[in-house]
C-alpha cells in the first residue's frame, strides 16, 4: 500500500510542522507575531462572553451562541426567571400591542397563541419555553444584576462586578466580549410630578403592579395614555366607582390590524381547528405569517411625512376614531393633530369603549401637583382620588442600568445622561470596545416587524465574534468619525420621516427634536445594513504584533489530520 504510506507520511510530517516551535511573548503581552507554531484555523481564538439580560435579545444572543467552537458564554439576568419585560410586566390587561404570531422567533414557531394580541403570561412562557428549548438554563445566572463593567485597556477584556439580587453578594469576573442584551423596557420610573410621594392612597405603576391590589368600587386615576394606559383603562373602568384619566398628549388607536385574517372583534381568540391547522398545514401556516409580516413591513411606507401613503393612512385612522367615538367633545380630546405614527401606534377598541362609559372622565388639564387626597390640575381643579395608577413607562434615555465604563475612563450612563445618545447602528458605541448592545439608539422599534431585527443583531455580533477568533483580534472600536458619520446621515434622513414630526414622543428628544429611539428607515432596510459586517468601520488591535499570525505556519487547520482535502470539488 504504498500509496497509503505516503499519506500517512505526509500526515505526520504537517502534524510535525504544525507542533513546531511558539514564539515568546514581548513585554507589552503581545507576541511579536514571528514563528510557525499553529496551523491556520478559522475559529481557534477562545472568547468569554458575558450577556446582560435574558430577555428576547438575550435568549436570542445565547442561541446563536450555542454551537460556536472555542467560545464559553454567561447569561446573567437580574430577575428570578428569564423573560425580561415579560416576566415583569404583570399590570392589568397587560399584553403583545402586535399580532402574537410576528411576535415570535422565525425558527421558533408557537402555533397555539389564544389570541391576536397575547396576553403577558403568555408571551413569558413562550420565551421561557424556548429557552428551555435550546437549553441555555446552563448558561444563565438568574437573580443576577450587572453592578459595573469596565473596559480595561492593558488586558483588552472587561472587568465585571455582578450582584445576587437575593443576598447582595457581589461577584467579580472578566470577559473578552460584553453583550447588553437588557433592552430599553428594563428601567421603570414614576412621573415626575410634584407631590407625588405626598399622596396617602395606593400608588402603582403598570411596570411594578401590585396583584394584590382591589380597585372595586374605588376612585382611581390613570396618569398616562400611552400603551399600557390604553390596556389598563379597560380593565379597571368596569369595577371602580369612577376612573380618571389623565391624557397630556393624545395618540392613534387602532382597531385589531395586522393578524392576518379578517376580524370582527378585537382580539378575537383563536379556534381549536384554526390552531390545530396551523400546527399541521405548514404551507398555509407560512402563508399567514408571512401575510402578517408583509403587512407590518408595508406600513413603513405610511411613516415618510407628506407622502400619499401618509396622508391616506392618517385619514383612515381619524375616520375609525371618529367612528368610535361619539362625543365630538372627546374626539377633540382623543384624536391627535399630528403625523400618523409620531407616537406609537398602539389597537385599543377597548379603551375607546371604555372611556366613554359614565363612571370615566378623560381629563386633558395638565397636573399641577399631586396632593394627600388627590390631584390638582392647573385649571385650579382638585380631583379626589382612592389611588394612581401611572402608566408612564420606562426611562428612555438609553443609559444602562450598571455604571459602564470605557477608553479613557469614559462613562456611558454620564454621557448620555448629558446629551441625547448616539451610538452606531444602535449596536455599538465608538469608545467601548467589545461592546455591543440590542435595541440601542436609533433602531428598528417602531419600523416594521421587531423579532427578526433581534435575530439580525444576533448574527451581525456573531459575525464580529467568529472574526476575532479568526483573525487573532484583541479588541474592535467603532471608530468615532463613523459614528458621526452615522449619525448625521440617521437625522437628515428623519427630516422626511414621522418620527420628527409636532408630537411629544420617547422616540426622541423633545427639546432637540433629534431622534434617539427610531432606525432611520424600514425593519427590511436594517436587516439589509446589518446582514454584512463593515469591517473598516471598527478601529482593530490585534493579539500579535504582527496581524498575520492568524495565518499560522502555512497549513489549514483541515491538514492536520485526515479530514477531505479536495473539498473544493465536492459540488461538481
């Protein structure tokens, strides 16, 4: 077998060569790149990953992450189960504001929601149930909350102190990569307005709801007429003796859109046969979500400002007001004069019913202060109240929940605490290497369909991650001209959009008009520019001091061994 000995023979002297000798280390810990001693292999640098947050990005992040060769990862999530906002959010009438079924993973399909709008159990048990699924419990570290993250310059990996949410103790770890997958719905606050903490009745907010809590028969208000006001008013107005709600600045209210069959009534529950046939037709099954993506992704047209797009569906929206409303004095209070779509577009038949039921008032007068029994409006007005329920959401400025700091000491919550937040792509921010980020500034969260732009963000940090395994990298930096490059092309494009229009929303900053929340285009537009890494955006530092090293000592890591070496030809 002569022919086998020469290959054999031909094995051993590249595994000879591939052992051959390694080069030393210079002073500064990088080696200064010369010397034979590892075959070339595409995924041979180790990589610690840390993830905050074990909501819908993060359980996305972790699956993504589950097969890659040489890289550990951490999950840590601050509360008792995974879910992030869902876990959390337990208010009344607490649900998806999109159809159930394009809130969901593309390769996780739960084909047994109740509804068309989801309640919130529901959509924790399918993000825990896919976390099960792919069994990253593992890998997550629940009860955990990120206290501090520093970039340490000398080592190129972040120093972390994490907190056990149960008894304080506190942890410290290291990490080559920081993943902060907490999103912007992770840090509630209340109003702020004057007087509030005087208030001697029960004080509640939709993201801290007190299940305990009995609102029969009570006088109630509800500051607040964004998506969680317009879920909650519903549920209380039927039980309390009379329910005031506070509306400072008006938003659309849809009918049931986007689920992807025609509707009579809103959120209509699901059939056992329609169920049933979505479990076991998956060519009708595919059909409808794609119905219902396409339409999502469609009403991006209507989001660009005096187009004709814009102005019919601006027209359709006032008629189903008007339509829904009978007081022409409410309809002045509840339809709003701006843009459709400047705040978000939230279906809420039920709080248009609701609100014009006789125990319920809309007042638009704006709150003065918050008295012991009551609120007083400035209209000089003394509203006597049983309890507040504010439905004033999140804080919005994109800070993080944990001091962050990077290059030169720069800390992330104090500069955007000082300045409306830029970042590039919402994915990255130029002075924080190793850093990537979900659903920073300026991306898709009210362009289109959201999930899949979750799943894309995953795959373009993976795509960061693979290449500094590859290529030998110690740390990737958005370089600071390209971010504000970014940013300048994000504002001169939502010129012509929506999102600048004369609303007060959180999608910006409403002293500058920039703005912060919103991508500068469709959910199809983001997952284009992210599907490749831009590679020449990051500024790069390599392990060796020579950035070849990565190539090795001329022989693929395929050549050590046995494995097919004319694989090239195996599609002929």
């Amino acid at each position: 077998m002569p022919h086998q000995e020469n290959q054999e023979a031909q094995t051993d002297a590249r595994n000879r060569f591939w052992a051959a000798d390694t080069p030393t280390t210079a002073e500064n810990g990088r080696s200064p790149g010369y010397g034979h001693h590892h075959s070339y292999d595409l995924s041979r640098r180790p990589l610690h990953v840390v993830i905050a947050g074990a909501g819908p990005s993060g359980i996305a992040m972790a699956i993504e992450m589950m097969n890659l060769p040489h890289i550990t990862f951490e999950v840590f999530e601050k509360n008792p189960e995974v879910g992030g906002t869902w876990f959390e959010n337990k208010y009344l009438g607490a649900a998806c504001d999109v159809a159930s079924h394009a809130y969901q993973y593309t390769f996780a399909s739960n084909h047994d929601w109740s509804s068309h709008f989801a309640p919130a159990p529901e959509i924790f048990q399918y993000f825990k149930g896919v976390a099960e699924r792919f069994k990253i419990f593992e890998h997550i570290r629940l009860n955990t909350r990120i206290v501090s993250a520093a970039f340490d310059e000398t080592t190129s990996r972040w120093n972390l102190c994490v907190s056990n949410t149960v008894d304080d103790m506190q942890t410290e770890l290291q990490a080559d990569v920081f993943i902060n997958a907490t999103g912007i719905l992770n840090k509630w606050k209340w109003p702020d307005i004057e007087g509030l903490q005087n208030f001697k009745g029960p004080k509640l907010h939709t993201a801290n709801w007190n299940t305990s809590w009995d609102w029969e028969g009570k006088c109630v208000a509800v500051i607040g007429s964004g998506a969680t006001g317009i879920q909650v008013v519903p549920k209380l107005q039927p039980k309390v003796k009379s329910l005031e709600v506070y509306v400072r600045s008006p938003t659309y209210i849809l009918p049931s859109v986007g689920v992807g069959i025609e509707s009579s009534t809103f959120n209509e529950p699901y059939t056992k046969e329609e169920k049933e046939r979505f479990r076991n037709d998956k060519t009708y099954y595919r059909k409808f979500r794609k119905a219902i993506e396409q339409q999502m992704n469609e009403n991006f047209a209507a989001s660009i400002r005096n187009s004709a797009a814009q102005k019919e569906s601006r027209q359709w929206a006032e008629n189903m007001m008007r339509d829904s409303i009978k007081s022409k004095e409410l309809q002045k209070k509840l339809i709003p004069e701006w843009e459709l779509g400047c705040r978000r577009l939230t279906p809420g038949k039920p709080y248009l019913d609701a609100v014009q039921r006789e125990n319920v008032e809309i007042v638009t007068s704006h709150i003065d202060q918050i008295v012991e029994d009551g609120i007083k409006t400035v209209d000089g007005k003394t509203h006597h109240l049983d309890a507040i329920v504010c439905a004033t959401g999140f804080d919005t400025s994109f800070t993080p929940a944990f001091e962050l700091t990077g290059l030169k000491n720069q800390n992330l919550r104090i500069m955007w605490s000082q300045k409306p937040a830029e970042a590039y792509m919402g994915l990255a921010v130029s002075g924080f290497p190793n850093y990537w980020t979900f659903l920073g500034p300026n991306t898709p969260i009210a362009n289109g369909s959201l999930i899949p732009c979750i799943e894309w963000s995953a795959k373009y940090i993976v795509q960061a991650l693979k290449k500094m395994q590859a290529e030998q990298i110690k740390s990737m930096n958005i370089k600071k001209n390209i971010q504000d490059a970014f940013n300048e092309y994000t504002q001169a494009v939502h010129k012509d959009l929506v999102w600048t229009g004369s609303c007060r929303s959180w999608y910006k900053d409403n002293a500058s008009n920039k703005v912060t929340a919103v991508w500068p285009g469709s959910s199809i537009h983001f997952m284009d520019v992210v599907k490749s890494l831009r590679c020449e955006d990051y500024e790069i530092e390599y392990v060796n001091q020579n950035p070849f090293m990565f190539m090795g000592n001329g022989i693929s890591a395929r050549e050590h061994g046995k494995e097919d070496l004319a694989y090239y030809l195996n599609d002929l």
